[in-house]
C-alpha cells in the first residue's frame, strides 16, 4: 500500500484522533492536529502545487526544520506524483544551491530559518524552480516567494486523481556528505512502504502506542522509525530541541511508549539522572516501553548504563543507510539483550553477506565488508552512474562498513572500510577503540581517526570529550588504554570536542581536517 494511501486509511479510520503533537519547550508551546488534518492539509499542499505547475516526475525541495507542518508538506508533495527531496537543515547555501540543480527541482518549500541561505542561491536555481514556497509567518515572507497558506488556499482537501504505482519513484535523499559531497538515493515507493513493514515488524508498534521524534525528520531514520506507528494510526509527538528535562517532560506528560534516541543524547540524559539534575520520581514513566538507537556504533558501556536506570525497558539496536530506506536492514531485536554491542541479525525480508574485496564471502569470524540485498535497497545515486555500479552489484548494496559474524550468527560492526587506520601495517578499527574509551567514567565522548606519520603511516588519534565537572589527564588515558592490545593503543590524545552530524554520526572528516597540522611533526 503507497504511504499517502496508508495515510487516507488513517483519516478514514481515526480521523478525530491526535495524528501529530508539537512541543517546543522554550517557547512553552504545544499544537496538535488530528489525522483528518494531516490528511485534508496534505491534499490542499498537493493541489497547490499542481496549480502552479508541478507534475509527475518532477522534484520538489523540502527545507525545513521539523515541525508539525513537515509531513504535511511531504505527504503532499508525494500526492503530486512528484519526488520530495528533503534537505539537510545543515547544509549551506552552496551544498543547498548543488543540490537543488542535481535535482533540477521545480518547487522549492522553505522555513524561515533558511531565508538567508535560499536568498543567496536563488538566482542560481532559478533556471528549474518555478515556485518558492514560504513555511513560515506572513511578516517574516520574502517577496519573492509565495506562503504555504496562500498555496493551499481555496483548494479542495481532497486527493488529486494521480495514478501512481508501487513502482514509481518517490524521492530523492542526499546522503549526508561525512565522506564526501553528498550523493542524491533514489527512492521509491515499495521503498517507502517496505520500511513501514520492517520497523513494525521490529517494535511491535500498535494504535495505542506514542512516538516521540527528536531526529531531524529530513533523515530517513526519524522517519522510518515513525513509520511503525504511522502504518497503525498511532500518534507521534514532534519535540524541537534535545535538553535532557525536556526529553523526559514531554514522555511523561504526552504518556510516550517508544524513543529512539542518538547516542549523545542518551548519554546526556544518563548524565542528567547519575547526577541528580532530574529525579525519575518527578515524571511518568511507567508507559515507556521501548529505547532504540541507530545511526552510528552504539557502546556497549552505555547500554549496561541504561539498563541499571531502566531495567524493564526493552531495547533494540538498529542499523541502516540512506540506501537502504533508512534502519533495519539489521537490528538486534528486543529479545536479545545478551548480544548488546553487536548490530544483530538481518531485519524482517532482508538478507546479508560478509566478503572480501573480491566480493567472496570470508570465514566466519573473519572481517569483511557488509553487503545486503532487500525491498528497501535504493534504485540508484541519481545522475550518478559511476558511484551506483561502485554501490550496488547484482542487486547487493556495498555498505562499505566492515563487519563480522560470530558463531551464533550476529553480525558485529567493526569500522568504517574508509575509517580503517592501516599503521605500521596493521590494521586499526577506531569503532573498537572509541567503544573502549566510552567505558571510563570520566568519558562523555570519544573520537579516533588515523593522522599521517613519517614512520608508521598513520597513527590512531584519540579525541576526548571529557564529562562536565570532570578532569581526565593523558597519563589516566594511556593507563586506561593498557588494556588493549598494544598496537591499537592511541599513539596521541587530544582533549576536545567530537564534533557529530545531526544523525549522531562522528564527522571524522572535520577532525582529520582540524588536527592533520599537528601530525607534520609526528616522528612516530
């Protein structure tokens, strides 16, 4: 079934019940809307944008941050028949500019916290987009764009008569650029409604349940995960900001079962509740069913965290490309809380393999690269030949993470293959020694990236993120590391921030970029 169909069905079903709830703490402001709602207001943005030209086939930006006009404008989009291209709400006006012309977008939809960087751009794109579209208030509008209401109004709320197959394209997501310029998956349909079935499959999600979303909603992982709730018509609460107090607020007082949370953010709440800046006896928690986190290798020291505050919550890992429809493709699955540490097992109609750079599967237990093959595997870097035939073979999706399989068949992420430190010719897995580091108290972050050696090649670097109200020297490091085996030692600590992505992913480009200067005196 096409998303917007299972949104229709929602509308039908549950149409004066809550779809979508918004906090935003720090201006004390909370707005709801019903799925009949959700549903009339994507079908007016979808007739809109037909009036002003928008047809099947073409693409349409969506830059905003998130809030409770997000999906509406998303759902509407897709009812044209047009792709959405959803943008990442960090990009800057040049990467915003290169996307846009890759996509050779027609509309272009915007927040006001992206009017400086459009009007930047505007005259550059302006040879594909017809319309820009304000989603913002009136007196904050720029003159040459148009208001989302001024779009909508007067049309009908309901469904255009566009014919559109399983089959057919639905989006383009830009990948998020951490090892380069960002590259344009094509998405389709089945794509779109295959992560529907995977996350419900995984979570269990049933009409009573309440998804909190922090993620950006640009990413395919806060939306794929909401999609285990959206496929039964339960509601979802759309909390801007990530302050561990008003995490737990709006848990307890919008009753939520399900959160999926990035690493750091998890970390801080831990944080918040060891260090008694919040009491548990102070909020409802007793609903909360389910913690998930993905987007990036999840310690397992912060799991055992979790579960000495939480002890009756269940818990799952999940892992996931933008090629692969977002999360699931592998996940560890609630039932197996003894594997923590490990990405788990293949994710509901998925399949996988591990192999060497000759595409042959390894020896178990052996370190390989993780391939996959399922409904969710992207139709191709769009307008990007080259880099499709470097990802996909044979229908396999090349991850390009290294991984392997122990003997009871789960499937632990070893590195990044472009992260792999190679020095003194052996090989270095930063994943295994940042997972290392998490595991001292004095920790709130760590970091390791391969620097250039005159002797060695590389050398693993370790950047820390010590905990507030903390002091951690070198020396307490390098007694801590004594524990490793002595070649994945770090050769060089550095004390500082670990800079991460909106997704919680480590931009170790950024790092290699700010301290390769000090690796020209390396004599090691």
């Amino acid at each position: 079934m096409l998303i917007t169909e299972i949104l229709s069905r929602n509308a039908r079903m549950y149409g004066q019940e809550t779809a979508l709830i918004e906090r935003e703490p720090e201006k004390h402001r909370r707005v709801e809307i019903t799925w009949k709602t959700f549903d009339d207001q994507a079908n007016a943005i979808a007739r809109g944008l037909m009036a002003r030209g928008v047809r099947k086939g073409d693409r349409v930006v969506h830059l905003m941050m998130n809030c409770i006009q997000w999906l509406p404008a998303y759902f509407g989009i897709l009812r044209t028949g047009a792709w959405a291209v959803p943008l990442n709400f960090r990009f800057v006006a040049k990467t915003i500019a290169n996307c846009t012309r890759t996509a050779e977008a027609k509309a272009f939809i915007f927040g006001e916290e992206f009017i400086e960087r459009v009007s930047e751009i505007r005259t550059e794109i302006e040879s594909s987009v017809q319309t820009f579209i304000f989603a913002g208030p009136e007196d904050k509008r720029p003159s040459w764009a148009e208001s989302l209401d001024g779009l909508i109004a007067g049309h009908r709320a309901k469904a255009p008569d566009v014919p559109i197959d399983i089959c057919d394209d639905a989006a383009l997501y830009f990948t998020s650029g951490t090892t380069g310029t960002p590259k344009a998956t094509r998405l389709t349909h089945r794509n779109l409604e295959h992560a529907c079935y995977v996350e419900n499959r995984h979570h269990n999600q049933t009409h009573t349940d309440n998804f909190l979303c922090i993620p950006p909603l640009y990413h395919t992982g806060a939306k794929m995960h909401w999609f285990g709730n959206f496929i039964v018509g339960a509601r979802a609460v759309i909390l801007k900001g990530i302050d561990p107090r008003w995490i737990l607020e709006a848990i307890s007082e919008e009753r939520v079962t399900i959160v999926w949370l990035l690493v750091p953010w998890a970390m801080d709440l831990l944080f918040a509740i060891e260090s008694g800046e919040l009491k548990l006896k102070n909020y409802r928690l007793d609903q909360w069913r389910l913690m998930h986190i993905g987007a990036q290798p999840v310690p397992s020291s912060l799991i055992r965290e979790w579960q000495k505050i939480f002890p009756d919550h269940q818990y799952d890992t999940n892992y996931g490309l933008t090629e692969s429809t977002g999360p699931g493709c592998i996940h560890l699955g609630m039932a197996n809380m003894h594997k923590v540490g490990a990405i788990g097992v293949p994710g509901f109609d998925w399949e996988f393999q591990i192999v060497d750079d000759r595409m042959e599967p390894v020896d178990q237990g052996s370190p390989g690269e993780l391939i996959l093959k399922g409904p969710g595997v992207m139709k191709e870097y769009y307008k990007n030949p080259e880099a499709t035939a470097e990802a996909i073979h044979n229908g396999w999706l090349l991850t390009g993470d290294v991984a392997r399989q122990d003997d009871a068949g789960f499937i632990w992420l070893v590195d990044r293959k472009k992260d792999v430190i190679i020095t003194g010719g052996e090989n270095i897995y930063p994943v295994e020694i940042e997972d290392f580091l998490m595991g001292h108290p004095k920790v709130q972050d760590a970091a390791v990236i391969g620097l250039p050696s005159m002797r060695l090649g590389e050398i693993a670097t370790a950047i820390i993120k010590v905990k507030h109200g903390h002091h951690l020297t070198k020396a307490e490091v390098e007694e801590f590391c004594s524990a490793l085996a002595r070649y994945k030692r770090p050769r060089k600590i550095i004390f500082g921030d670990v800079p991460r992505n909106p997704t919680g992913k480590i931009e170790k480009p950024v790092l290699r970029k700010q301290y390769t200067g000090q690796a020209e005196s390396f004599k090691i």
